[in-house]
C-alpha cells in the first residue's frame, strides 16, 4: 500500500488476520485503533466494522478465516503478539503461489498457522490510544513532534491538569506507563526511516535521543533486535 492509503469502513462475515511485512498497518474500529509493527498482526473477528490505513507505505498481506474456524481465535479485535513460527510461516506463503485446487499439504500449514495465531498472546494495541480530553491532547502533541522531550509534568500544564492525574488515566486509559507510550511511539517513528536507508545517529536526533546508544538500546528493549538487525531483517 502507497503512503496516506486507507481503505472505506466495511465489514464481512469472515474473519481476518492482517500482518504487515515492512511498516506499520493500523485498523480504525469506531473510536479506537489497532496499529502492528512487524512483530505483531491484527486480527479482526467476523462482522466488525472496520477501516484500514496506512501513514508510510507498507508491504502487507491479509488471511481470510471463514467464520466456523474462527472459534479459537479472539472474540474480540486486537494485536497479537506473534512468535518466529508464525512469521516464518508468513513468509513462506509470501514467497510461495498458491496453487489451485489448494495441495494436502499446504492445507496443513494453513491450518498449522491458525493453531499458532490461536495461542498467541493478545496485546490489545501496540500503541493505545485515548479519547480522555487532557490526556488526548498529550498523545497528540508527541505523536506530532516525537522528539518532544518536556516532562510530563510541564506537558499536564499544558492540559491544564496535574501530573499525578496524567500518570493515572495512561495507567487506566493506555495499560502502560507513560513513558512506555512514548518509547512505543518512537519505535513506530524509526521503522520507516530505517527501512528507508536513514542513519541510525540520524533517526536518534531526529527522534529526540542525545545519542545513538540511547536509541539503540531502547529499540532493542522493545523490538529485542537492534535497528540495524531489524533493517536486514526486513530487507531493507
């Protein structure tokens, strides 16, 4: 998908795992968004209403579950947390055709791959976010300018709240702390820069981090490779 492409709202009577090889995709759900990295997909249960889009360009496929397979999956949208298996799976059915009428044994990987997509842990979104006024406000800044280092206790200023206030609603509102979101939204920020050949120095500065080790060591935390193992992961 190009940059800035969306899909309209729709929905079908099957399910749908999307997962996005390079980028970040995101899903609108009424108020709320689902947004995965690569280590992650998102699973849609049948007849959600639902819209797909895209800020950078992603490279992305989708598996249609008919509604009786679906039992064992989620009753409810969300991220999944996916494990090498299910990757390495994704990308052997990237690369490989489909033939018709489908073969025995790609029939058993197709089923092999639901099983895993089953026990994979639900991680609601990747990057939550909130419909809470003060709090929104906030999000919204950061998501602007990333690189925005104030505190959050000269951010609740500007919300025209209390620090204190701020820490718990992104506590009850987003599952994390604050400065997880904000570490998860920078993350999402370096994935296209990177696949695009930017530095890593670069990214950092750009992303507000007085220095490359800082970045480095924070994208490893969350993505548990380095942003130079992720570029070749993703052959960029």
């Amino acid at each position: 998908m190009p940059p800035a492409a969306r899909y309209p709202m729709h929905r079908h009577d099957w399910g749908e795992f999307v997962y996005s090889f390079t980028g970040v995709m995101e899903v609108r759900i009424g108020d709320s968004h689902l947004l995965a990295p690569p280590q992650y997909g998102i699973w849609l249960p049948p007849h959600i209403e639902h819209q797909g889009l895209n800020r950078q360009e992603v490279c992305y496929c989708s598996l249609y579950v008919t509604e009786e397979l679906c039992t064992d999956l989620p009753a409810k949208a969300c991220a999944l947390n996916l494990n090498p298996l299910i990757r390495t799976l994704l990308e052997h059915l990237r690369m490989k055709k489909p033939s018709q009428p489908q073969q025995p044994q790609e029939t058993r990987l197709l089923h092999t791959l639901l099983d895993q997509l089953a026990i994979a842990p639900c991680a609601g979104s990747y990057l939550p976010s909130s419909t809470d006024p003060a709090l929104q406000k906030i999000l919204s800044i950061l998501e602007d300018d990333p690189s925005d280092n104030r505190t959050l206790h000269a951010l609740a200023k500007i919300a025209n709240t209390s620090e204190r206030t701020l820490m718990r609603r992104c506590k009850q509102e987003l599952g994390m702390s604050f400065p997880e979101w904000k570490q998860r939204l920078r993350t999402l920020k370096a994935m296209p820069l990177l696949e695009k050949g930017a530095k890593v120095e670069h990214v950092a500065l750009d992303l507000g981090y007085a220095s490359a080790s800082a970045f480095i060591a924070m994208f490893r935390k969350l993505m548990g490779i380095t942003p130079d193992e992720y570029r070749r992961q993703i052959g960029a």
